[in-house]
C-alpha cells in the first residue's frame, strides 16, 4: 500500500509543479488552488509512505515520478520540445525508478 500512496504522491507532485507554473507567480485563482490542494496532499502521500519505506528511496521515488510526468506532460502540451535525446533520458530516469522500487 506505501508503494501506491508513493506513486500517486508523485503523480500529484507533477500536478502541482504544472500548476505552479501556470498560476503566474500565485496571481491566477485556479491553478493557484489547484497547487495548493495538490501540493499539501502530496506531502501528506510522501509523508505516509515515509513511515514503512526507507526515506531516500521513497524520496528519490517520488521526485523521479514528479520531474519525469512534469517534463513529459510539457513536451506533450508543446511547452517543451520533445526530441529523441530528451525522450531517451526520460525513460532512463523510469527505469532508474522502477529499478529502486525492485530492489527495495
């Protein structure tokens, strides 16, 4: 169950740096709103699966999870570009990720 409370953290952590950055410095209400309540439930996330994962994987996981989704959602939104060199690093920084969660 950590492990699932640990992913959707990190899903919301993506949602939350996205809104960050569309709020405008905190001047637009929506995505202002919208990283608040995303930013607080994912700490609380990464704060309960902190309790039985250890602390550097479950925190290495979740920004892993965060960074990868936020990059790949710009380069989708056209935000970012998206080429070959930056879609490889994307899914080594995934398997680095899945690779933490096997061995741990």
């Amino acid at each position: 169950m950590a492990w699932f409370v640990l992913v959707v953290s990190g899903v919301l952590e993506a949602v939350w740096a996205t809104a960050l950055g569309r709020s405008d410095g905190l001047s637009r209400l929506v995505p202002s709103v919208v990283f608040g309540v995303a930013v607080v439930l994912s700490m609380i996330g990464l704060a309960q699966a902190m309790r039985t994962l250890p602390v550097g994987t479950a925190y290495a996981v979740w920004v892993g999870i965060g960074a990868s989704l936020t990059v790949a959602y710009a380069m989708v939104t056209g935000d970012e570009p998206a080429d070959l060199a930056r879609v490889a690093l994307l899914v080594g920084l995934v398997g680095c990720i899945v690779g933490l969660k096997l061995v741990s």
